[in-house]
C-alpha cells in the first residue's frame, strides 16, 4: 500500500513475482479491490508455471485465458510488468527496470521484449561466472567481464526505453559500481590468501615427503652398515676358526 504525503489517502496495489518478472496491478484505494486483483495475479502465475512453452507465450496464454474467468481483463486490472535481478558480483542492490504497462498485446509484447533481453544476457553473465569455477573466488576473468558490460548495456538501453534518463542511470549504475568494487577487492584478497594457503600446505607436504624419504634412506644406511659389521665379524671368526685350525695341525 501507499500513502500520499499530500492527502494522507491511502492506495493499495497487488503484486506478484514470476522469476525476474514482476507482475502489479493498478492502485486502488479499496483494499478488497486490491485483494481481488492478488487473486488474479496468482492465478496467473500458477497457470503459466503448468503451461508448456516459451514463458513470453505461456503468460500471454494464461493473461488471455485466466483474468476472463475472474471477471477481469488486463485494462482493468491495470497490468504492468517489470523487470528485477541480480548481479552480486559487480552491484550490491538489485537491478530493477522501469514499469511497463501491459494493458494490451503491444504493451505486454513490449516488456516481455525487455524481459527477455535481460534474461539472455544475464544467462550469459551465470555461464561465463560458472566456465570461471565460482562467482565468489578468485579475480574476474575476461569473459565474465565481457558478459557482465552485455548485461549492464541491456538494463541500461532497457530503462531508456522505459522513459529514464540513459546518462543519469549509467551514472547511478557507476556509482554502485564502484562501491561494489571494495566487496570485489576484498573477495580477490581472500581468494590470493587461499591460493598462498593451498602453496605453502603443498611445498610443506613436499618437505614432509623429503623428509621421509631422508629418513628411510637413513635406515638403509645404518642397515646396510650393519650388514657390512657382521659380515666382517663372521669373516673374523672364519679366519680364526681357520688360524686356531693351522695351529693345532702343526702341533700335532
């Protein structure tokens, strides 16, 4: 609901979500209106999510076939739809478009278009982060850069054709930007440290493993030393046995 700082009246407007799309209806100042249109905006979703197809002709399906059975249609429900993602990696606060009314078949046509250029290139932006390994460790790589200029250029042409101001849009998305780009910094710092950690745990497993076979060589050498005291002391005794042997022959 709203409340106009002017008159004090209230207004109420119903909304649901369908993925990134945002669907709302018209404010009303009758709240059991506004709980009608909830109704409907419901029903919509839930007929589009059991429908088969490409989302932009399964919500023209269900707009078409759902809000006559409510006694509705999209002019007096007042439909709008926006647009509303995320891009944790490089903005803090999600990016939401302009409402575009979709009163009639050009106007639903026209946000679905916008709708579906900021889902492709968003998929794009997932896939680039996922071919990195992770969207939360390690510098962004070339391509997630790349995706990410796609996504932003989308949003912005997508809120000038909304009816905002492209250059005090770009600005306010450089703003975030930037304050984004300290959460970056910080997560590049934790992923170098994890990097340094996993090196030195490797060259320490290294010395480890040196060490090892330091001492097994160790063992070898007292052993073999060992070995080589005995078979001197046997020969000592052979060549005794053998001295005693002579002595006693020639006693004889």
């Amino acid at each position: 609901s709203n409340s106009s700082a002017a008159t004090g009246t209230q207004s109420f407007y119903a909304m649901a979500c369908l993925g990134m799309i945002r669907l709302t209806s018209r404010k009303c100042r009758d709240v059991r209106t506004a709980l009608r249109h909830r109704e409907a905006l419901v029903e919509l979703v839930r007929e589009v999510s059991k429908l088969d197809g490409s989302l932009e002709a399964r919500l023209r399906r269900a707009t078409a076939e759902v809000l006559p059975l409510l006694g509705l249609d999209a002019a007096q429900l007042g439909l709008r739809l926006s647009v509303r993602l995320w891009a944790h990696r490089w903005v803090g606060q999600p990016l939401g478009t302009p409402t575009f009314p979709a009163t009639d078949e050009a106007g639903l046509d026209r946000a679905l278009r916008a709708w579906r250029r900021l889902h492709d290139a968003r998929e794009e932006l997932l896939a680039a982060e996922a071919a990195a390994g992770s969207a939360q460790r390690g510098p962004p790589l070339l391509q997630e850069y790349t995706a990410w200029v796609a996504l932003r250029n989308a949003f912005l042409d997508v809120e000038a054709e909304g009816g905002l101001s492209r250059r005090a849009r770009e600005e306010r998305l450089d703003r975030a930007e930037s304050a984004r780009a300290a959460h970056r910094e910080k997560l590049m710092e934790r992923w170098n440290c994890q990097q340094m950690a996993a090196e030195d745990h490797r060259a320490q497993a290294g010395r480890k493993g040196n060490t090892g076979k330091a001492r097994e060589s160790g063992r070898l050498a007292r052993a073999t030393r060992l070995l080589a005291r005995l078979a001197r002391a046997e020969q000592g005794l052979r060549d005794a046995q053998a001295r005693s042997s002579t002595g006693g022959a020639d006693r004889c």
